[in-house]
C-alpha cells in the first residue's frame, strides 16, 4: 500500500490538474463566471479538506501523515495535534482500517455524519453549560440543512470534492501494490542483463 505521502501527492497532482478542468466545465455549463468560480472553490475546498483533514487512514492505530504534519506545526502544533486526535479516537476505535471507512463515497459519508455528530453534541454540551439547558440542540444541524437546501450547489461540490479525494485513495491502494510490483519486476529483469 502506499504511503500517506503518496496519497498525498497524487491528490495534489489532481488538484493541480482537476481544478482548471472543473472551473472550465462548469463555466461551460452554467456560463456565469462567478458561479463557475464559486463551485469550484466548493470543489477545491472539499477535496482539501478530504485530502488534509479527513482522509480514509484515520481509522488507523499508528499515527497518521496529517496527525504527524500538525505536531510539527509551531507553537500550536502540540495542542492541536492533541485535539485532533482526542477528536479521531472514537472513529479509529470503531472502524476497521480498510474496512466501510475506505469505500469512497460511503466512507466520505461516514466520515462527515462522525463530524456533524462531534460538533453537535459539542454545540449541545456547550449550550448547556453556558446557558442551562440544552437550548438549540439542533441549530447547527438545522443550519447545515437550510445551507444544503438553499444552496444545493454549493454542498455538492463540497461533497463531491470530498468523493473524489475518497476515490484517489481508494484507486491508489488498488493500483499502488501492481506498478510497485511491475517496476520491481522490470529492474529485476534489467540487472540480470
């Protein structure tokens, strides 16, 4: 399998070459620039945060490419890495690396239902303490819903973006063992000469 640098990497190449392609075709679509613009920062945005912060190895024991790249970040580095994986736990301890999690859109999906329940039972928890009652327990699943109903294009390429980034792993992990595999055979072959 390859390596979360890897991973990395190949969505980076992606992105690089994804995001003048989706711009240009959704301009073609719609033809409005500004729109073109704003859903493919949507897109963008989804696939970075699916590539940086969420990717499919989370559900892992050892520490992770993203997890190691925020301890190392200055001065707030410890704190944040901390949280993050104070935040991970629960889903590293209930998936099964490669299991559901790594299945490119039911994963996404898993990944992003875990992150609305965390932030809604925060939201819930700190309402209660700051005001006593659990005052407002669904407003920001509410807000999320209205978003994704007012502005349908917007949360889909969001999750699209987030898909794709899902998918690139998923392709790397299938396709990885077989190039290592044949290039390996092929330098063989060359030595032997």
């Amino acid at each position: 399998m390859p390596s979360g640098k890897i991973h990395q990497r190949v969505n980076e190449a992606a992105l690089l070459l994804g995001t003048p392609t989706a711009f240009a075709l959704t301009w073609y679509a719609t033809s409005d620039v500004r729109m073109a613009l704003e859903i493919t920062g949507y897109a963008l945005a989804g696939m970075l945060f699916g590539t940086y912060f969420a990717d499919p190895d989370l559900d892992q024991d050892h520490i992770t490419r993203t997890e190691a790249r925020i301890r190392r970040w200055p001065v707030v580095g410890i704190p944040l890495y901390i949280a993050f994986v104070a935040f991970w736990y629960p889903y590293a301890k209930q998936t099964r690396h490669r299991g559901l999690s790594h299945a490119p859109i039911i994963g996404t999906l898993l990944r992003l239902g875990y992150i609305l329940l965390v932030f809604t039972l925060i939201n819930t928890i700190g309402r209660w303490i700051l005001f006593g009652t659990p005052k407002g327990w669904g407003d920001l699943l509410t807000s999320l819903i209205v978003w994704m109903v007012r502005r349908p294009e917007q949360a889909g390429a969001w999750i699209a973006g987030e898909c794709l980034a899902d998918l690139l792993h998923a392709l790397a992990d299938r396709l990885w063992p077989a190039t290592v595999r044949t290039a390996s055979v092929r330098w063989s072959l060359r030595n032997r000469e």
